[in-house]
C-alpha cells in the first residue's frame, strides 16, 4: 500500500513540474511586421522559367469511313443483341419469383431456344470484325470488340 502511494504521489509530482511550457506572447507589434512581410512577398511573384518550344506533333491519319454496308450489317447486329438482351431481362425476372426447381429449368429452356441466335450473333460479331480490318486497318492495329 506504501508503495502505490508513493508510485501517486511521485506521478503528480512529475506531472506538475515536467508539463508543457508556455508559449511566448507575441507583440502586435510583431505581429503586423509578419503580415506586412507576407504580403510583400505574395506581390513579388518569381517569374516562371520559359520552356523551350516543344516541336509539333504530328497529325493523325484521318481514319477512313465505313461503307454503308458495313454501317447496316453493324445495325444489325445490335438490333440482335438488344433482342438477346430483352430475352435475358425477361428471364431474369422470372427467376425472382421461383423455386430453385423451376428456375433450373427456365434456364436449360431459355438456352435452348436462344442457343441458334446467340451462335448467329456470334458468327456475325466475327464477320464484322473481319470485314473492318481487311478494308480500314492497315499494319499492326486492331479494332476494338463491337
């Protein structure tokens, strides 16, 4: 009992003797020069140093236009996809209100019947992308999935 009455009393001690120090008062005096400091040095701005002029750069090819064809077989083909994409929103549907039996079989059914469209969509996706890189692309580059 001694010792944890001393181990406090030797705490509050230490507290007392050992806290933070005060701060020192400014002058308003000082205070004014600091600001009047401040704003001569936002006035007088450093110049910026002047880059050196960067050589043009060169312009891109023009990309050529696809043909009207091309533009209705791609018309086409969203046309098929947005369809595909009702025909799962339908399906999506009526899975939320059935019994896990019921929605093992909407699936099975709605990929048989839509097995032969999406094959065609596919197929069709192919050709597409074929047809742009043999008539628009020249070199390396590839287009980007439709």
């Amino acid at each position: 009992m001694k010792n944890l009455l001393i181990i406090l009393i030797s705490a509050l001690i230490a507290g007392i003797s050992y806290g933070k120090p005060e701060r020192q008062k400014i002058s308003a005096d000082t205070k004014i020069r600091a600001k009047q400091i401040e704003k001569s040095a936002q006035s007088e701005k450093p110049e910026r140093p002047i880059k050196p002029e960067q050589p043009p750069k060169p312009e891109r090819p023009a990309k050529p236009e696809l043909s009207d064809e091309l533009k209705e077989k791609i018309a086409e083909l969203k046309a098929k996809q947005k369809e595909m994409h009702e025909a799962q929103k339908e399906l999506r549907e009526k899975l939320k209100n059935s019994s896990q039996e019921d929605r093992e079989a909407l699936i099975t059914q709605f990929k048989e019947s839509n097995k032969e469209t999406h094959k065609q969509i596919k197929e069709q996706a192919k050709a597409i992308k074929q047809e742009i890189r043999s008539s628009v692309e020249e070199g390396e580059s590839r287009t980007s999935d439709l």
